[in-house]
C-alpha cells in the first residue's frame, strides 16, 4: 500500500516540526530524527527534510512523494509493466524510485529504512575523527 508522503525541505526541521504539530499534525517520534521529523494526518503523512543532508534541494521546496510497505521491486515491476522508465536510487533513509509523472514532475516512492535514516542522522552530528 502507498501512503502519500510529500517532503517538505526546511531550513530548521525543529522549527518546522513545531509548526506543523501546530496545524494538528502528529509527530512520530519513533520515526524522527534531527535531519527528519515524520508528522501524520488522517489523510496520510508528512515528511520534514533538513536541506543541508537533501542532495541540493532548497529551503521551501515541496517533493510529491509516497512511501511503500510493499518492496520496492514490486512498485518498479508494475511501473514497468505499465511502460514507465524508473531510477532505483539509494538514498540516506533507504532506497527510493524515482519516475517522471507524464508532466515532467518527479514523483518518489520511498522505502523508508528508519535505522538507516537513525546511522545517517548520527554520522552528521558526531565529531569528525
């Protein structure tokens, strides 16, 4: 199952997380780290990005995105199957695919590794050796 999941990439995650909150979102802490905060809806859910580990997006960009709890090799296989060329992508949270919606929009489909996410955000904060 896809759950919609847009990533909004912020200049302070903690700032943004309280905002957020605020709106009646809820944060997941489980899920959260300094570089990610994790916040659900109803409707679905809400990922906070910190720009400075976001692979050059900017402050204020807004990335449509889903995450799966299916594997990822079955979303690439019924894109393929559908005639949709997909970039499988190994990213600081887990891996992704990224494919280009028919109006030029990349769309990611996140499979979120929330150890991998836990290594990346405590090799950022710890003092080079």
């Amino acid at each position: 199952m896809l759950t919609v999941l847009p990533i909004r990439y912020v200049a302070d995650v903690a700032a943004s997380r309280e905002f957020y909150a605020g709106l009646g979102l809820v944060l997941q802490p489980e899920l959260s780290v300094d570089i990610w905060a994790q916040l659900s809806a109803d409707a679905g859910e809400l990922g906070i990005h910190d720009t400075t580990v976001s692979q050059g997006r900017p402050p204020g960009t807004t990335e449509l995105g889903f995450a799966t709890d299916e594997p990822l090799e079955t979303v690439a296989d019924r894109l393929a199957k559908a005639g949709y060329a997909y970039d499988l992508v190994e990213e600081n949270f887990g891996r992704s695919i990224r494919v280009t919606d028919p109006d030029g929009v990349v769309v990611q489909i996140q499979e979120i590794d929330h150890a991998t996410v836990r290594r990346s955000a405590a090799a950022r904060t710890e003092p080079p050796a």
